[in-house]
C-alpha cells in the first residue's frame, strides 16, 4: 500500500509531476492520514493502535481473565504488555497467521481483523506497521513455549533482526516506542485522556484488565488499574454516581446474541432522580458518539414498555406518543453491540448505520424491561409514574 501525491506547482500535471510513496516512506510523508494528525490525537491514535492489538490477544484466551499492562516510560517511550495465549494468531508465525515481524513491517500481513470478538480501541485501525514508521525506535518481545524472541526498529527499518534472547515464563508479547519528534508536534501522552479510553474499554468486556503507569511525573510514579466484573452494569452505576443523582443504584440489564443482526448486544439502564437523559452507545467498543440504529432501538423499547404498562393500567401516559423524548428522560442507559459487520455512518464514524439493529435491540428491551416491570410491580409503577409526572410538568 502506498500514496501518490503531486509535486511541482500550477494547476496542470503529468506523469512527471507524480510522486508514487510506497510503505513507510508513504505513511512517513502523509502521517496525518495514518493517525488522524500529528498532534495530540494523532499520538493517542498510535498508543490505541498498540493497545487494541494487546486487548484482542487477551481477549482471545477464552478464559476472559487476561491482563493488559501500558506504561508511559519516563524517557518519552510507551510501553504495551499482554499476556495473551500462546498459538494466538499474532503471537507466533507458525499459527497459520501473520507473526508479529510481518505486522510490524508490511502493511499486507494478512487479512484485517474483523467481526464481534474484535475491540476497537481507537476510532479507526492503522496497524502496527503504521506506527513502527512513525516511531524513532520500537522493540517488540514475544513469549511463547518457554523461548523470548525480540526484535527492534528505527523508524520502521529493522536495526535488530528477530532472534532468541532467552527463556520465557508464560505467554504474550511487549511492544515499547518511541513516537518520533520529527513527525509528533508533541511526544507526550496524556494520561488522563489513555486512563478514561482504558477503563471504558475494560467496562464493556468484562472480566479485562487493563493497567496504566506514568513513570513521568518528577513527585513520583501514579498508576491506575481496571477490571469490571459486571461489565455494562458497572458502567451504568459509574455514570449514575458521576450525576451525583444521589440515587441507590437499581441497575436493569441484559446480554442476548441475535443472529439477524449477526451480533449480540448488552443494554443496561438505570432511571435516576435526574430530569437529564444520558444513553451511550458502543458498537465493537468504539463508541458512537452520534448514536445510531442500536440506540434507536434502545428508545423504541424503553417507550413501547412504558406505554403499554400505562395502558394495562389505566394511566395517562397511555396516551404518549412512543416518538416522544420526554419518556426517556432521567435515564442513564449503554447500549452496546458486538457485530460481525459493523457499518459507521458519517464523517467521523461515530453512527452506526445497521438497519437491522434497531429492530433486534428494541424487540429484546421490550421483553426484558417488560418481564423485570411484571417481577418487580413496585419499582415498575414508580418509575412509569415518574415518566407520567415529568411529561406532565412540561
């Protein structure tokens, strides 16, 4: 994979005026196509492209307990480890995929990872080949049957060439870097930012680990860890406290798998003293800022729920309409879906786009939230009374 850019000036061009860029040289000469830009961003973009490569070996071990250690090294360097099995695709090169020299080095290692056991940690995958050419330097170490192979580059040439450096104890791979300060308006990582993208991460696949340590700081090392057992409903009761509701946490949800969307869903969603409405939504752990077909859904459920329950009972919400807004405000919800084929609408990726989805998500909402409000008649009639009263206050 390569560019071609036009040199020279005016309007006109030819063959001659045709600069062709192949690999590295092409990621090199345009990074902001690569990784978003060559600020900020575009730095945290080559951290996720690392860290989603780790989180997908983890999650590959179908135990779900793997461990993802990041650390922001004290002389400007990122430092990714995993403890992935051993035989995983990218582990090993006798696996029958690609090893980890041939995706750090060509853009064409293989197939792109896809489908619903894969996270995306960024907004977009560049892969490794594209941030070894954009690092001053970059080592990688792999474990696997009691060997360690490493392996180091500068700016995407191979200065160390694979070799056993010793024994081994476990599995996974380490891949450290250095973000090139030719390229990078900034090398420096903002640990707040990694920290927030993490513990999302490690809420919507539950049971991951993921860890992150600044070595940078002149008072001392910090550090911060995260690993959500209950997954979504962690999340929900996370958001709920950072509203400072002051309300208990009564948390609703559910998982189901629904081969028409070729996918599976986990919804959680809490209704809070608030009149604010915060429904978020995940599609393969990217989140989609500007909602879509799986969010849809997710109102269409909430509000077919609510007025049918008014109906059965006579109450003046059965006469709202399901398009109504005001019936899910003062809930806090996520929405996430895991498909084989996700589509992302928009410029910027942030809508998912499969039609059928919503259909899918507000069909099983209908019938979770309708079985919870007939085992729990009480809290149901609360809260319907409670949609009732803030559609009437308005």
């Amino acid at each position: 994979m390569g560019g071609v850019f036009v040199s020279g000036e005016g309007t006109g061009y030819d063959a001659a005026r045709i600069e062709v860029l192949e690999g590295r040289e092409a990621v090199r000469k345009r990074p902001g196509m690569w990784v978003g830009s060559t600020g900020e961003r575009g730095l945290h973009q080559m951290v996720f492209e690392v860290v989603g490569r780790a989180v997908n070996q983890v999650l590959a071990d179908s135990s779900g307990s793997g461990f993802v250690d990041v650390t922001l090294t004290s002389d400007g360097g990122v430092r990714v480890s995993d403890d992935g099995p051993e035989g995983s695709v990218e582990a090993a090169g006798d696996t029958g995929g690609p090893d980890l020299e041939a995706l750090l080095t060509s853009f064409h290692a293989g197939p792109e990872l896809r489908g619903r056991h894969i996270t995306d940690v960024g907004q977009f995958r560049a892969g490794l080949f594209v941030v070894n050419a954009l690092s001053s330097r970059l080592t990688a170490e792999a474990r696997c049957e009691g060997v360690r192979r490493a392996h180091e580059y500068a700016r995407g040439v191979e200065v160390v060439p694979p070799a056993a450096v010793g024994p081994a104890t476990g599995s996974g791979t380490t891949i450290a870097f250095w973000p090139d300060s030719e390229i990078f308006e900034t090398t420096r990582c903002s640990f707040a930012v990694l920290a927030e993208r993490f513990r999302q991460v490690a809420f919507l696949n539950r049971g991951l680990g993921i860890s992150l340590t600044d070595e940078r700081p002149a008072g001392g090392v910090r550090a911060v860890s995260f690993r959500f057992p209950e997954g979504v409903l962690d999340l929900v009761a996370t958001l709920d406290a950072e509203t400072g509701s002051g309300v208990q946490p009564d948390v609703i949800g559910f998982e189901r798998e629904d081969p028409r969307m070729a996918g599976t869903m986990e919804v959680a969603l809490l209704w809070t003293g608030s009149r604010e409405e915060r429904i978020v939504g995940f599609a393969n752990s990217r989140a989609t800022r500007e909602g879509g077909t799986h969010v849809d859904g997710f109102r269409d459920g909430v509000a077919a729920t609510v007025i049918a329950y008014a109906r059965e009972r006579g109450l003046p919400a059965a006469d709202l309409d399901p398009r109504d807004d005001r019936i899910c405000r003062s809930l806090t919800a996520v929405v996430s879906v895991k498909l084989d084929r996700p589509e992302y609408l928009g410029a910027t990726g942030g809508l998912l786009g499969n039609t059928e989805v919503r259909d899918c998500v507000g069909e099983a909402v209908r019938e979770h939230l309708g079985n919870w409000f007939e085992e729990e008649p009480e809290r149901a009639a609360q809260f319907v009374d409670r949609v009732v009263r803030c559609v009437h206050q308005d």
